[in-house]
C-alpha cells in the first residue's frame, strides 16, 4: 500500500480512505474465518484454531502453558 502511495503520488484522503477499506475487509474476512470455526466439532475446532492462530499464541507470552481450548477460545478475541 505504501509502494503505491509513493509511486503514484496518490492524494493523502485518498490513500487514508484505501487503507481503511482494506483493513475493514481484512476483519470481514477474519469475522468470517472465526464464525466457520466456531461451527466445527469441538476437536476440529481446537486443531483448526491452533493451525490458523500458531503466529498469535506464540508471540504471546501469557499463552505459554495454557490449554489448547484456552488458546482456542482467546485467540480470535486478541487484536494486533
């Protein structure tokens, strides 16, 4: 986004307003992704979210030790 900013000198608002829209559909997806989640059965649930969310629970300190239906269940709720 910024190469694109710089490169076609796009106006100030106009880069604002793109970089939002992504970010709203970025989390969109996200919403998605955890609504399709919580459908599956429990023990799919929990391999499934650990796979999708490993680079969140591993840089988060506090999630060291936890159980994977802890990890599961916050996982979707942390924010970057």
């Amino acid at each position: 986004m910024n190469k694109i900013y710089k490169e076609y000198h796009l106006p100030l608002q106009l880069y604002i307003r793109l970089k939002k829209s992504i970010q709203f559909e970025n989390q969109k997806d996200m919403n998605e992704l955890t609504n399709f989640i919580e459908e599956l059965p429990h023990k799919l649930k929990i391999e499934t979210s650990l796979y999708i969310y490993e680079d969140r629970y591993n840089k988060v300190k506090f999630l060291k030790g936890r159980s994977p239906s802890f990890i599961t269940w916050l996982c979707p709720l942390l924010k970057p």
